[in-house]
C-alpha cells in the first residue's frame, strides 16, 4: 500500500496528433515506457499521485479513451486538475464518467489509509519563474489564450488557486499520519525561497508537496528539496525518466 507519483503524462491516446514525441526526443515511446516502469513498480495495493496535465483531450468523451487506458494500469490513481487538462469541466460531470480506479481532487480531501492528500493546481506567478533551468521550445498544443495572459490577470488567477489550496488543506484531518499536497505549478522557486503557497503548506503542516508542470529543463539539473518541514518533489514525467517516483513506502508486508 505504497504511495506514488508522476506528473504531466500529457497521454495521446485519444489525440494522436499531439503526441509528445512530435516536441522532443526524450518523448519518444513515452506511451510504452511509462506503462513498463509502472506495470514494474506499482501493485494494485498502492496509490499513484497524476498532479495534473493527464492527456490532450478536449472533450471528456475524448478524455476517456485516455482514462481508461491508465484505469488498466495497476493501483489507485488520485487525478489533479493542470492547465492543459481542457477536458476536465463540471466536477459532477467528471466523476459520473470516471472509471472505477480513478479519483480525483478538486477542492477537498482524498484519504488513503493513513495519508491525508488535499491541493490545488495553482497558476502562474511573478513571485518566481522557472526561466534559467529550462530550454524554451514552442508548444504548438497549448491554446492561445494560455500565452497571453496578462500579468494582473494571472495574478488574480494565482490568488484564486491560494484561496482553493487552502480551502482543501483545512480539510485535512488533524490525526492524519501522514500528509501530501498536490499542485500542478510548482509552489516554491527552485532554490526554496520561501512564497506565498509554501507559507499556506507549512501553516497545515504538510510534509511533502508533489508537482509538475514544468518541461525540457537544462541537463537534467536537480531542483527543489526541503524547506521549513516541507519535501518538495519535482515529478514531471520527462524529467524523472518515465518512472513514478515512490513517496510513501507501506510498512506491511
């Protein structure tokens, strides 16, 4: 009864068109090599964090080719909402259409065992960026509108998603063991400096923060760590080779 993670699948199954492997090399077979790494690590015991941009579909309908290919794959997967998730609308409508080993979070609480997991997507902020660490590319699947956001705009959407974040981690229950934040957008700067959501996680004692997001970083440099209690963990699925991440090893046998 383990807990896993890996962020951004950015699945084509039902949008072949927009497979990955069109934007970079190291995408080439993603499809094949996640389920491989996945069919290897994790049991239908475990729990398997997806912190947002599961797949390229527009439409739910469409979205189902993609949610049921991971429904095959073993375990519980626990779904975050990312940017790129255009399919995901109206919530009810969302988990009336899910297949039967898939959650997912949206203002509130999962409680998994004796793990707690609660998180918002979040948005785009200027309190850091990302800029340094990364080799900026072109993505012709992302819609206009993402591009040109205004910068007050994508602030009132940033405190929007702080207000959500919290709205979710003050349903955490206070005996919970352990306790895990999801968030699409990364919630700190590489280098931990201390903002706004990670004053927000450590104010609900949360002891680790798994997120995604971001792509194509410069020679695989390592970013992120733990600050003030808090395990930040970078799991974008191109920057940790396809492979979930383990968070939380069970102690049974």
């Amino acid at each position: 009864m383990s807990i896993w993670a890996i962020a951004d699948l950015h699945l084509s199954i039902s949008t072949p068109a927009k497979s990955m492997e069109m934007l970079s090399e190291k995408w080439k077979n993603y499809h094949e090599r996640i389920k491989k790494n996945w069919s290897n690590l994790i049991t239908d015991d475990d729990l398997v964090l997806i912190p947002g941009d599961i797949c390229w579909a527009s439409t739910l309908d469409d979205a189902l080719l993609d949610l049921v290919w991971i429904d095959k794959l073993p375990g519980k997967k626990l779904l975050l909402k990312g940017n790129h998730d255009y399919w995901w609308g109206s919530l009810n409508k969302v988990k009336s259409a899910l297949p039967k080993s898939i959650s997912v979070l949206q203002n509130d609480v999962y409680l998994f065992k004796d793990t707690a997991i609660g998180g918002a997507r979040l948005w785009d902020t200027q309190e850091y960026n990302f800029n340094e660490y990364i080799e900026f590319q072109e993505n012709p699947y992302a819609k206009d509108q993402e591009n040109d956001v205004q910068v007050d705009l994508q602030e009132k959407i940033f405190a929007r998603e702080l207000i959500r974040l919290e709205m979710s981690l003050s349903k955490i229950p206070k005996g919970a063991k352990n306790k895990i934040a999801m968030t699409h957008y990364p919630p700190i700067s590489a280098d931990l400096k201390s903002s706004k959501t990670a004053q927000i996680l450590e104010k609900y004692g949360i002891q680790i923060c798994i997120f995604g997001h971001l792509h194509s970083i410069k020679n695989d440099v390592k970013m992120f760590g733990e600050k003030n209690n808090v395990n930040y963990i970078f799991a974008a699925a191109d920057y940790i080779d396809f492979k979930p991440l383990l968070i939380i090893k069970s102690n049974e046998e």
